[in-house]
C-alpha cells in the first residue's frame, strides 16, 4: 500500500473528474490519500474536511499557504482555529515560507507560521511546512515555537538541509520533483533521511514525476515518485511503499492499515 502524504484533491483541477481520479489511485495501489487544505482563502480548508468526512481511506490538514500569508485575516484565523480541532484533521499545514516567490512579506509568513506551530501545538498534531529558499529561518522558528511533530513537505533544500532536518527529528516527504533530471541534490539528500522519517507525495495537481511530467499531476502517479526514492534509499519498491506508510500512519496518528 502507497499513502499519498500530500495531495490537493480537495481543488478545482479535479472537479470534473474527483471520483474518477480517487479510483485510479487505489488501482494503483494509493490506498490513502492526505488532503491538504491550505490554498488561498480558509474554502480549501473546508473542501479538504468535507471530502474527509465522505471518504474513510481520506484525512484532512488545515492551514493557509505562505503565498496567501499577508491576505489572512481574524475570520480566517477563526476557521482554521475551529477546523484544527476537528476529528478527520490530522495536521496543521501547509504552513511556513516561500522567499523564492515572495508572494507575501516575509514578515507576514514568519507570523503566520510561529502562529500556525502555536494552533499545532495547541490541538496536539503535527505541523506540516512548505520551505523554500528558507531553511535557516524555517527551522529557527520551528524550533522556537517548540515544533516536535513535523512534516517537511515536497522538500527542495540541499542534502546539508535534509540532514540538519533529520537532526531534528522530522520527517521528510519528496515528491515528484526527486524524478527530475536536474534534481540530482535530491536524489542524493534521499539516503540522508533515517528510514523511519522517509515520506512520499504528488502535491498534485503540480510537479507531477517523469514520465508524466508536464501532465496535470494525481495521486495514482505516486508510484514514479516511489520507485525513483526507493532507488535512492536502497530498498525495494515493496519495502519503500511499506516503510513510508507506516511513517505517515506515524506521524499523522492515522489507524494502521
């Protein structure tokens, strides 16, 4: 069984064709899927928890994403402080900083995710970050705001980063970007990452792997992203699809498969 740590299901892209994309996934072998409702304004929140509450294999995560950072208000903070604490929400996230975008302040991110870990730590589950061009701030704050539980999504740093973040005891989840030509420092920053904190994920509709690069990316495309990391590690697509579903069953306190 694959579990797809990471998926933006809950959106647009897949209105057309959710329930058909969801089937493709377990035929794939996908069997559970964590949907991240972290885009925009607190709506994606309430898609992530709706579709958790209709689909037992699907749970939930709520937070805004950096970009959207500068945009929250108190309403906001009011939904996502109430939907932290509901029973299908098993993270806070994606929360944290983009300095390659700069899509919002700096300042507003750095806030928004000391406030983020604070509601994690508040409603005792995990916290899931997005880090981009910003390791040593993200994990200054992550430390500082006592983070423990933690899941560093679609990772993109150096293999130093993937070890400092090892060091820290959090997990670590590549996706489809690992499979990219150019992604070399990822492939290598793989076997830095003890087995028991080793995640996968699509982040789809993005960043969907080769041979499906260019393709609007969903869940059943998980396997390319798989067999490329179990490469990495040294383990056997079998064994890399069971390691990574205990870790995520681990760190979200989902119930064992």
């Amino acid at each position: 069984m694959l579990i797809d740590s990471h998926a933006h299901v809950d959106g647009p892209e897949f209105d057309a064709d959710r329930a058909d994309v969801l089937a493709r996934a377990r035929a794939a072998g996908v069997q559970r899927i964590v949907v991240i409702g972290a885009v925009g304004a607190p709506d994606s929140a309430e898609r992530a928890v709706a579709l958790a509450e209709r689909d037992p294999e699907i749970w939930a995560t709520v937070a805004t994403h950096p970009h959207d950072a500068g945009q929250m208000t108190p309403a906001w903070w009011e939904v996502h402080e109430r939907l932290a604490r509901h029973p299908r929400v098993v993270a806070v996230g994606e929360t944290g900083l983009d300095y390659y975008y700069d899509h919002s302040p700096r300042d507003a991110q750095q806030a928004a995710f000391a406030r983020f870990i604070e509601l994690a730590r508040a409603v005792g589950k995990p916290v899931v970050c997005h880090i981009r061009d910003a390791h040593d701030d993200a994990r200054a704050i992550l430390r500082a705001g006592g983070a423990t539980d933690c899941v560093i999504h679609c990772f993109t740093g150096t293999p130093d980063d993937a070890r400092a973040y090892a060091e820290l005891g959090y997990y670590v989840s590549f996706s489809g970007i690992v499979t990219y030509k150019t992604a070399q420092a990822l492939r290598d920053a793989v076997p830095l990452v003890p087995r028991d904190r080793l995640l996968i994920e699509t982040d789809c509709p993005y960043l969907a792997p080769v041979p499906r690069r260019g393709k609007r990316n969903e869940p059943a495309f998980l396997t390319h992203t798989a067999e490329v990391v179990a490469r990495c590690s040294g383990m056997s697509f079998e064994d890399l699809a069971d390691v990574t579903a205990r870790n995520t069953c681990r760190v979200f306190r989902l119930p064992a498969a």
